[in-house]
C-alpha cells in the first residue's frame, strides 16, 4: 500500500519518466531491426554494410551524449525534454523519406542518440535528481517503461508495416512524438518549476555551507572509486548485447531450437519486471553501494547456466538469471552516482556514463564476432564473460569498501 501510495502520490512526474523510458524505443536495436529487410533493400545494403552504418551511428552518439547530455544540469528539464522529443522526430522523418545511405547515418544517428541514449538518460536522472526517500523506487517504476516498450513496440510495429508499409509507420511514429508524445510530457511536467526551484535551492545551501556531496565530472575522473565500479557498471550490457547478437551460434551449439530459445525470452522479461519492482525498495533500505558487488551474482549463474547445461530447460534459466541483474541493475545504477557523487553535476556525470554504455554495446558484436570468426566456440567466450563479471564483482567490493573506510 505504501508502494501504491508513493506512485499515486507522484504519478505525474513519474508519469514523465515512465514515458520517455517507454519511448527509448525508438531508438533501440529490438525496434530498428524490424525495418532492416526494406531498407537494406531500398539502399541496395548488404549485412554488412547496413551494420556498418548502424555501428558508426552508434559510436557517433554515444560520444555525443557525453557533451549534450550534461545539458540536462543547466536546461530547464521542459525545454530539455522537448528538443529529444523534437529529434527523435525528425529521425523518424528521415527514415521515412530515406533514399541515400548518408540520410540513413543521420537518421539512425538521431534515433540512437535521442532515443537510446538522451531519452533514457533524462528519465533516469530526473528520477534520481528530484526524489531522495524514495530514489530506488522511482528509478525503478520509471525504468519499468523500458521492458514495457520492449512487450509492445514490435507487435504494434509489425502490424503497423503490414497495413501502412514501411515508410508511412515511420511518419506515423513521427506524428505521434510530435502531436500526443510532446504535448502528454508538457502536461506531466506542468509545477516543475517549483519543483526544479527547491532542488537548487537545496544544492547552493550545499555548496555554501563546503560540503563535498557534489562532484563535478572532473573531480569524479580523478576518483579511483570510479574506475573499480565502471567494470561491474559495463558488464550487463556488454555481456546482453554480445549474447543476444550472436544467438543463433549460441543456439547452435547447445543444440536449442532457434524457437525455443526465442520463447524463452518470456523468462527474461519477467524477471526484468519482478526484479525492477523488488529492487526500487531493496536499492531505498540497503543503498546502492552496498548492493553494487553483488547485483551481477544472477549474470554469473546465467553463464554458469550457458557453460554447463545443454538441456532445454538452461535456455529459460539463463535469461531468467540474466533478466534478474538487468532490472536490479537498472534500479541500483541510477541511485549509485547520487551516493557517490551527488546531484549538482548528475546529467553531467550520468551522460559520460550512459556515453560508456551506449559504446560498450556497440562494441560487443564485433569483438564476440571476431572470436568466433578466430574458432573459439560460444562457450569459451561465455567463459572469459563469467571471468569478466567475478572480476568485476571483486572490484566493486574493493571499490566501495575503501571508499567508505
């Protein structure tokens, strides 16, 4: 009752974060893909040449972000907000009218930054920035748009494409950013100024009184805290996109059908869903330091799961285990940089470390496809990924035990 009571309490602006992690979407692999038959074929791309596009786009906004999106500390949140809405607008535009592979790089471009990257990092911030009792829950019920967008988008998507075709979905996806979305997120955000007004406040009567709760970017690269934590921070989405992009050799050979590996997904999404539900109260007592080195311990029995069992049942349990991190991890991230850091300087500290994770992700299929392309099989590359994440792990512990001593 209390949980309900929080989110009725605030449903409007938890409302605007829930919404721009829905609409992370649209720039997310799972969604692009669908197109990626008609438009390799409008542009006469092959596999490769596509991916190539998609990657560079990729790389691009992911060092981007680290210099827009620490805009976030010093741009009214409103106007903030609108302008990702505004370009991720005009990215679906240009997929709609694409007839050049530059005009498909600008537009991927657009779609990567401000949907991946700028959408998620607004809500994620703005969760973490403007509540402080309840910062694990908020996180957590804002971060929940992001497995919803996956449970939705591309049943909609796909029955889009067969009635209007491909183009007109992406102009329909246009007109519903620009003429329901911006205006829905206007009217979540309405009394935020007084809102952001306290905020402040609370931060110069900080500053003023010398506390060192708020870090600037600068001071935290010199932290060493940092650099123990960033392995642990890397490791899911590094570890998720290199197993999701190379299923079908893992499926091979472990001898899963492709579909079943496909239907297990359902395990995934549901323990993302229970486990971000559980972990915004867990990150309010506990804290997300002392969570931190040990949320990876599902990844790893996910990937003892990939090493050791070639049954049917080790596909489900290995993306139940693996759904279990992402969605604490989606939770305790978001609150850990206010503990470690404050709040002064989050955009600011958030976009490196979204930029860190947006790159890590694009690097992943290529580095996992050259390992396999060398003869080492799935297993001894979930091998050195297990090593990775203990590693990590211990790191993270080190890391945090010092800095609190």
């Amino acid at each position: 009752m209390d949980y309900l009571r929080f989110i009725l309490e605030n449903r409007r602006f938890l409302g605007f974060g829930f919404l721009l992690a829905v609409l992370s979407g649209y720039g997310q692999t799972y969604l692009i893909s669908l197109f990626g038959g008609e438009i390799r074929e409008t542009l006469n791309l092959s596999n490769g040449g596509f991916g190539g596009v998609y990657s560079t786009a990729t790389l691009i906004s992911g060092f981007s972000l680290i210099w827009l999106g620490r805009l976030l500390d010093r741009v009214d949140l409103r106007v903030f907000s609108a302008a990702v809405l505004v370009g991720a607008a005009l990215g679906c535009l240009l997929m709609a009218g694409v007839n050049h592979v530059l005009v498909l790089g600008v537009a991927l471009l657009l779609l990567r930054l401000c949907g991946q990257g700028l959408m998620m990092h607004t809500a994620q911030t703005t969760m973490a920035r403007y509540f402080h009792e309840r910062r694990g829950t908020a996180i957590s019920v804002a971060t929940l748009g992001l497995p919803t967008g996956e449970a939705v988008f591309p049943a909609v998507v796909v029955a889009a494409i067969a009635i209007l075709g491909w183009r007109q979905t992406w102009l329909a996806m246009a007109l519903l950013l620009l003429a329901v979305v911006l205006p829905l997120a206007m009217w979540l955000l309405r009394g935020h100024g007084r809102r952001q007004e306290a905020q402040e406040a609370v931060e110069r009567e900080r500053a003023a009184a010398g506390s060192d709760g708020d870090w600037s970017r600068r001071q935290m690269l010199h932290d060493p805290r940092f650099y123990g934590v960033l392995p642990a921070v890397l490791a899911p989405p590094f570890t998720m996109t290199a197993l999701f992009i190379h299923q079908v050799p893992l499926a091979s050979e472990k001898g899963w059908p492709l579909a079943w590996l496909a239907s297990s997904f359902l395990a995934f999404g549901s323990c993302h869903v229970l486990s971000l539900l559980v972990a915004g109260p867990l990150v309010d007592r506990a804290g997300g330091q002392r969570l931190l080195p040990v949320y990876l311990a599902p990844l790893a029995v996910a990937l003892l799961v990939l090493i050791g069992v070639d049954a049917l049942w080790g596909a489900p349990l290995y993306l139940a285990c693996a759904g279990l991190s992402m969605g604490v991890g989606g939770t305790l991230l978001g609150a850990l940089w206010v503990e470690l850091y404050g709040t002064r300087h989050l955009g600011a500290i958030r976009a490196l470390i979204q930029s860190f994770m947006v790159l890590s992700t694009a690097l992943a299929p290529g580095f996992v496809g050259m390992l396999l392309d060398a003869g080492l099989a799935m297993t001894d590359v979930v091998a050195g990924l297990l090593a990775w994440v203990v590693a990590a792990s211990l790191l993270a512990a080190v890391a945090v035990h010092a800095g609190r001593r």
